[in-house]
C-alpha cells in the first residue's frame, strides 16, 4: 500500500483540487490540515530536502506576515524555517510526500509525476 501525505488547507482551492487529484488516481493519503497541525521543524527540513528547495522557495512570500516579520530582507535558512513553523500560513500549498519524494501541487502535474 502506498504512502502517502498531503499538507492540506481546504480553503485553497489548489489544494482542494490535489485532493481531489488523488481521490480520482484512487490514492488514500493522509490528509493533514497543516495550518491546524503544523509540521515540526524537523518534518519542515525534510520536505525542503525532498523538494530540494532552500526555504525562501517555500514561501508563500505575499501573505502578510511575510511582511509583517520582514523576512524579505532575512537570510538566514534556520530563522526562515523557524517563520514557517511558527506560522504555516507561509508554506506554499499543496505539498504532496510520497516514497521519499514530494512536490508542490502549483501547478499540479508536479503530483503526478511522483504518484507515476
């Protein structure tokens, strides 16, 4: 059997549109609210490497508390990871975890290609 995560917002319709992706592909995942369950630090660090993207790739960088913290001008990796465990809302979505691998469903033909 598969395994398979999801960090999921429902009220983002990209996100929505990945669950239903996987729901029509018959693929049971864990759906996990992330912005009512945050990922840890160490959960965080893992997708980076699995994305391979340095945390600034991750962020949603026009929510307000992006700017609100002024992480444009930060540039420290542990301190832009630790923005995005303290406050979620500024991981992009959806991100899908498969075998070791994942992928950002923007746009959402990156899930399929680590669903293949």
């Amino acid at each position: 059997m598969e395994n398979v995560t999801i960090w999921h917002n429902p009220r983002c319709s990209k996100s929505r549109n990945a669950v239903a992706l996987l729901e029509e592909k018959g693929v049971q995942a864990e759906v996990v609210k992330y912005l009512d369950t945050p990922p840890s630090r160490e959960d965080l660090v893992g997708v980076l490497k699995m994305l391979g993207l340095s945390a600034r790739e991750l962020m949603r960088t026009k929510e307000e508390i992006y700017k609100e913290l002024k992480l444009k001008d930060e540039s420290d990796e542990d301190k832009l990871i630790d923005a995005m465990v303290a406050n979620p809302r500024l991981i992009e979505r959806p991100i899908v975890i498969k075998d070791g691998k994942a992928a950002i469903g923007r746009p959402i033909e990156n899930i399929i290609e680590i669903l293949d």
